[in-house]
C-alpha cells in the first residue's frame, strides 16, 4: 500500500491548488474516493441507530458511528474487499462500543432518549424510553445481541460473526436478556410478552 504523503510529493501542483482538491485528492486517491463516500452517506443511519441501540444515548451514538467510519476509512481496502461490508462495520463499530467503555472503565448510565426523538404519538415516545431504560442494565454482550436480533434483524449466526462467538451463545445470551426483559416493571404487560 502507498503512502498518501508519497503521492503528494509526486504531485506537488495539488498542494498548492487550495483545500477542496486537496481534500478531493485524499479521498480520490487514497480511500476509494467516491465508492467510500457512498458507503458512508448509504451506512450511517443504520450505524447510528445500532450503536443508540448499544449505548442508549444519542450523542455517544453518533461519536461510536464517527468513529466506526474513521476506521472503516483507513481500513477501506479491506472493508471495501470483505464478503459482508455491513458485517466488517457491525464488527467495527461494536469494538468501538466496548473499547469505549473499557477505556472510560465507567460507571456512567447513558443519557435519557429526548421526548421527541419519535415522530408520531406519545406512546410510542414511552414505550421507546421504558424499552431503552430496560436495555441499559443488561450486560453489554446481551444488550448487543437484543439490539441485533431485534433492531438489526441478524440471524445468529450474523451476531455471532459481529460478537466473535458462537451461534450457540448468542442464543443463551438472548434467552438470558430476555428473561430480565421479561421480569422488568418497566415495560409493563404486554401482548406479545
């Protein structure tokens, strides 16, 4: 792979030509240009939710998906190459998650989800934050495998590809969530319970 400060020396006429070629120049030459800035516009809604999914608060959702794709960005040969693109940034951005919360070592509960967050009737609003309220005390692995299954509509052997485990147990962590969904006051009677 070539440096992209080698192939600015080898083009010196793009350094002085301004900042819009220059940045048009990086991202041309160095990380599949327009096929990159397709996947991104294409991706980020569903990176956003999944990772709103894993934290539960807006702003540090949109920060792991930003992150997510700055690393997709230096990886994008090898994103761009994979079987499963989707599958390579599901992965991506669940490291991201838990590297986050390794480094903070937190103890922080992500922030309540804005009233306004859903367009539509107020029910919907509540039912949302007492589903969110009741996702953030599960385990990180667990709320990861209800976020895909549910949100994402993995099958388990795709979660398992994402969590680097076994089908086998993402199905004993699904059970296990759902179990402690099951018992929360929350989220109250339902139907489909």
């Amino acid at each position: 792979m070539s440096d992209p400060l080698d192939e600015l020396a080898a083009n010196p006429d793009v350094i002085s030509a301004g900042g819009e070629d220059f940045s048009a120049f990086v991202v041309s030459r160095w990380a599949g240009g327009e096929d990159f800035s397709a996947f991104v516009v294409s991706r980020w809604p569903g990176l956003v939710r999944l990772a709103f999914g894993l934290t539960g608060d807006r702003w540090a959702a949109e920060d792991i998906a930003q992150a997510t794709l700055a690393r997709a960005y230096v990886a994008w040969r090898r994103v761009s190459r994979a079987a499963d693109p989707d599958a390579y940034l599901r992965r991506i951005l669940i490291n991201t998650s838990h590297r986050r919360f390794r480094r903070h070592r937190v103890t922080e509960q992500p922030g309540d989800p804005p009233e306004t967050a859903v367009e539509g009737p107020a029910d919907l609003v509540r039912e949302r934050a007492a589903l969110l309220a009741a996702l953030r005390p599960l385990p990180s692995r667990q709320r990861a495998v209800v976020v895909l299954r549910y949100w994402e509509d993995l099958t388990d052997v795709q979660i398992g590809a994402a969590l680097g485990c076994s089908p086998g147990t993402v199905r004993s962590q699904l059970s296990r969530a759902l179990a402690k969904l099951r018992d929360d006051p929350a989220l109250g009677e339902g139907e489909e319970r």
